[in-house]
C-alpha cells in the first residue's frame, strides 16, 4: 500500500500508471484477466474517481471488495453485450500470454465493442527477451515469480513490441505507443535488488531487479477511432 501511495504521487514511475492518470474525469476502466483484483485496486488508489470493473474466467468477487465491479466471463468467447461502448479505458495486463494465437482476433473483437469511440487499450505482456532470462529454482518454494518466460507453464507466447504494435494496427486501433515497461524506481535499483536476492536467496526481489533492468515485459497503448 505504501509503494501505491508513491504510484498515485508520482504516475510517471510506470508508463501504465501515466495513461490511468491522464483519462477523463469519472472514465470507467475494465481489466480483463484480473486475477485478485490488486491492479485494479491500484488504478482505484491512482484514480479515486474512475469507475473500476474487472473480470476473470475464475471468480473473484470477494477479492474485488466494494469498490470493484467484478463479473465472471470468458473474453475469448466474448463479453455481454450490454457492456459494450461503456469504456474509456481497457487492459489486460499479463493476459494475451497465456492465450493460444487463434483466440486473439474473438479477444479483440470482444474489447472492441466495450470501448466508447477513443477508447484507450493498455496491454501489457512478457517480452520475447523473457525466453533469454535464466531459469533456476533458487527460493522456488516460496514465491512462485517466473524468471525464464516458460517457468511458467501456462504460458504460450512472449510478444516483440513490433508483435504488439500490428496486434492493434491490423484489427484497427490507433497506436499511440509500444515499450519496453519497466518500473522507473526498480530499474535504478536493480543491481541492488539482484544482488539483495541472490545474497538472501530472495527470488523475487532477483526477479523484479532483472526484469526491470534488461525488460521481461512489453507495452502497448492504442486507442479506438472516433
């Protein structure tokens, strides 16, 4: 919570917390593939005013508490249509990867139709420079934090940013920007946080440190045509 606090201070830390920052008064948000709700609870701390949804294939309404929308649903067999032009803003962050490839164009078409016209989409994914990162069990036990992109083995593709970059353009958003996402704050402090975590055998302190200095994840930020 303290380091959201610093998130909701200074946005441009993360390119992801700069474009919650920067949409309209009031805009409603969706995450797709939201997991325990944390991101969306931290684009709530970041964004007070934004009316925040999330949706998983598993149920966490309990992890949502009162301030998120949850809904359970299946984006790659669609979402209910009485969503659609709802949204300013998409995301799906640490989704696509673990999706097979003939699922994208029924995932596009789905987020497509929630957003309003100008609507943003926010995807952010594990890099192809994800396959050269070592794999090791050091602190396996304790955190499961996927080093190598295939420690992970619900994973079936890592995205270049030139990947990402015709995922939008041929299905037709405006592509605003794609990057390398890093963490400004753990990017300067990688070399301590790698060494930190091989000294006192913390994986995930190893692992934030690495990807944040050499780019375990892509970015990409589009938006629909008015």
């Amino acid at each position: 919570m303290k380091l959201w606090r610093l998130y909701k201070a200074f946005p441009w830390l993360e390119y992801r917390h700069r474009v919650i920052a920067g949409l309209p008064s009031n805009a409603s948000l969706l995450e797709i593939g939201s997991s325990n709700c944390d991101r969306a609870k931290l684009f709530k701390v970041i964004r007070p005013d934004l009316k925040v949804f999330a949706t998983d294939i598993k149920d966490f309404s309990r992890e949502a508490g009162s301030d998120i929308v949850f809904f359970i649903s299946d984006v790659t067999q669609g979402l209910p249509s009485e969503l659609n032009g709802q949204f300013d803003c998409v995301t799906t962050m640490h989704l696509l990867e673990h999706l097979t490839t003939d699922s994208y164009d029924a995932v596009v078409a789905a987020i497509h139709c929630v957003l309003k016209p100008g609507g943003v989409w926010y995807i952010e994914t594990p890099s192809t420079r994800s396959t050269w990162f070592p794999s090791f069990t050091l602190g396996l036990r304790k955190y499961h934090c996927p080093i190598n992109f295939y420690d992970d083995p619900s994973h079936v593709k890592p995205f270049s940013k030139s990947g990402l970059f015709y995922l939008l353009v041929d299905r037709g958003f405006v592509v605003r920007r794609v990057g390398i996402a890093r963490n400004l704050l753990f990017a300067m402090l990688s070399p301590v946080l790698i060494l930190a975590g091989l000294l006192f055998r913390q994986r995930l302190w190893f692992g934030i440190g690495l990807g944040n200095l050499f780019g375990w994840s892509v970015f990409a930020h589009g938006t629909k045509p008015r």
